[in-house]
C-alpha cells in the first residue's frame, strides 16, 4: 500500500513538472511564430492565432494518438502530429535565421529554436501517458489471471435450481414408467412399489374417474391367488 502511494505521489509529482515544461516550450515557440506570422503580413491582432493553430494542432494530436492507440483510426491523428511538428518545427528555425544576430552562426540559431517545438511534442505525449496511469488504482493483471484460472478449475457445484430441475426430471420419468405400469396392468400399489414412492403419489398421478378403490382391491386379489 504504502510503495502504491509513493509511485502515485511520484507520477503526479512527474505530471505537474511535464506540464510545466510543456507551457514554457510552448509560450517560446507560440512568441516565435507569432513574430514570423508578424514578419510575414498577418497583422499583429491576428498574428497570435497562427502560432496556436500550429502548436495547437501538436498538443490535440497527440492526445488523440495516444487515446486511439491500437486503432484503425490512429493513422488520422498521427498524420496531424507529423505535419505538425514539421511545420512548427521548421517554421521555429526559419524565425530564428531571420531575426539571429548576424554574428550567431544560422545552424545555430535554428537548432536552438528547434527545441521548444520538439520538447513541446515529446512532453505533450509523456503528460498524456503520466495522466493515464495515475488514475484509480486497479487490480493487478497477474491477480485477475490468477483468480480467473482459478475460478475456471475449480469444478462447478450444483445450484439450487439445478437440484430442483434434476428432482423434477425424476419425477417425470417415475411417472411416464408409472404409466406404463399402469397400461402393462399393474395396480397404483405395486406400481408405488416398484418406484419407491407412496401410493397416494402414484394416486395423483392417476387421478381419473374410472381408478376407484375397487380396482385396487381386484387388483390385489389376482396379486395375492395362488
């Protein structure tokens, strides 16, 4: 319990600290675009929507990839994150070359402003599997497998409603021999007396007007002559 906590605690501690990183990769790369979206005629009131598409579309990809892991669909989302981050990524490295010093080499400068969108897409991806594993605790796979096999070998014990249905199943075949007894000539007696039942049951089963107490007795006269 207590080694569960202290990963719990760990995993949140990790997610609070991705989340971070994620916001400041993302407000460098968000200033970055803005200025080149600036640089290149969008006006500055709109300039701040291109950097959030871009990045944007980062983030909600790989949220998606992660949630459709496994799917058919999850080529749509993945397709998104590729073109995502290529253009994020080059259009971080094209604003760098633009707006570096003269006196900073342009391999330097775009390899520098490649890594908020990169960090940003390697975080975004790391928060969403941090966030997935910190949920509720569940019961160990090893454990389920256990109890179900164990579940699964142990033999199956008979239910009251199977008692009950194998009790009515008896019954019936007593009666359908009780009446063919009854049709070979055999009195509700004897017949009582060949299944083990009392001659009342036997009785019931034959409730019809024509089977009186007289048939019996004749019947058990002929049983008793010599």
């Amino acid at each position: 319990m207590r080694e569960s906590e202290g990963r719990r605690w760990a995993a949140m501690t990790a997610v609070a600290g991705t989340v971070f990183i994620a916001a400041g990769a993302f407000w460098l790369s968000f200033t970055s675009l803005a200025d080149l979206a600036a640089r290149s005629g969008i006006g500055a009131v709109q300039a701040w929507a291109w950097p959030l598409i871009v990045d944007g579309i980062i983030v909600v990809a790989t949220v998606a990839v992660v949630a459709l892991a496994g799917q058919r669909s999850a080529w749509y989302p993945w397709a998104l994150l590729v073109g995502g981050a290529l253009v994020s990524v080059t259009a971080n490295a094209i604003h760098a070359v633009v707006a570096a010093d003269a006196d900073v080499p342009r391999m330097l400068a775009a390899s520098v402003a490649a890594v908020p969108p990169v960090v940003l897409l390697a975080i975004t991806h790391l928060t969403v599997i941090l966030t997935r594993t910190t949920g509720p605790d569940k019961e160990p796979a090893d454990a389920v497998s256990f109890s179900t096999a164990t579940a699964e070998s142990m033999p199956a014990l008979p239910s009251a409603d199977t008692e009950a249905g194998r009790r009515e199943d008896g019954v019936a075949d007593r009666r359908a021999l009780g009446w063919e007894l009854r049709e070979a000539g055999w009195s509700n007696k004897r017949i009582a007396r060949e299944l083990g039942v009392h001659p009342s049951t036997v009785g019931r089963w034959f409730a019809v007007a024509h089977l009186t107490d007289t048939t019996d007795t004749a019947d058990e006269r002929e049983e008793t002559t010599p």
